[in-house]
C-alpha cells in the first residue's frame, strides 16, 4: 500500500509517494492549481495510478507550533480531497521542509530555475518521509515489547 505525500501550496500542489514497503518516499510531480475541481481531478489520477491508500498533507504549522491561515487552508484542502479519493488523510508538521528542500537542491548545485520546478515535490518527499520514518520508529517501539514466550 502506497501512501502519497502532499505539500499544499496556493499556486501548486507538490506531490510524493512512498514505495511499496512503506520505507522510502520519491518525488512524483508538482500539479500546478487552477481550481479545486481540477486539482482534485489530477490528484486522483496520481492517487490511481500510484494505487495511494492514503494521503499524507504538510501542515504548515508556525513555529511556535500554533495553527494559522495556511494550515487552516491545508486542512481544508485535505478534507475535500479526502472526500472526493475516499481515502484517508494524515497530518505531518511541515515547518521547515521547503528550507530544507532547498537546501538539499543547492547541494546537487541545480539551478534556480530548476529548483523552482521542483521544489515543491521535494519538500512533498521530505514530509512524506518524515511521516515514515516516524511510523517506522513507532512500529519498531511496538516490536520491542513483543515477547514471543508469552
């Protein structure tokens, strides 16, 4: 079961998804938005053809972890995008993931233009992975206190 990754924007959606196992997240795309018809329409095309069981959406909380417009919109767009996939939805704190994306795209020395095309899906990845590796360290806490002679 694969899980997609979201980094809502006003002007674009980035988008990542994780491998079958759960364990990695790769950029996919970002959906440049036009109007929430339409970009719940490309979304849902992306969820099938990466056969998604759920979404994951950055929530731009600020950074004394209060909740403010953006996160408000973020919140909204992800329970209409749930409604209209039937599929449900996980919030990850995303402060921060756009810095470090850019980070990490100055490091392989893209250019600028490049970094603005794919920006958005890169800190789509690093929130989707972030959600992972937290789900992966959870389930490994649990797998401690597993105790086979009981």
């Amino acid at each position: 079961m694969r899980t997609l990754g979201l980094d809502v924007g006003t002007k674009t959606i980035g988008v990542a998804v994780s491998d079958g196992l759960g364990l990695t997240a790769q950029a996919v795309t970002t959906i440049r938005r036009t109007n929430l018809k339409a970009d719940l329409v490309a979304l849902a095309d992306l969820a099938r053809e990466h056969e998604a069981s759920r979404l994951v959406v950055g929530l731009p909380l600020n950074m004394d972890g209060s909740e403010g417009p953006r996160a408000e919109a973020s919140r909204k767009f992800a329970d209409a995008a749930s409604q209209a996939l039937g599929l449900p939805v996980e919030f990850w704190d995303e402060r921060l993931s756009t810095v470090a994306a850019e980070r990490t795209l100055l490091e392989a020395d893209l250019s600028r233009a490049k970094r603005r095309q794919v920006i958005d899906q890169v800190a789509a990845q690093f929130i989707l992975q972030g959600w992972l590796d937290a789900r992966s360290a959870t389930a490994d806490v649990h797998a401690d206190d597993f105790d086979p002679e009981a």
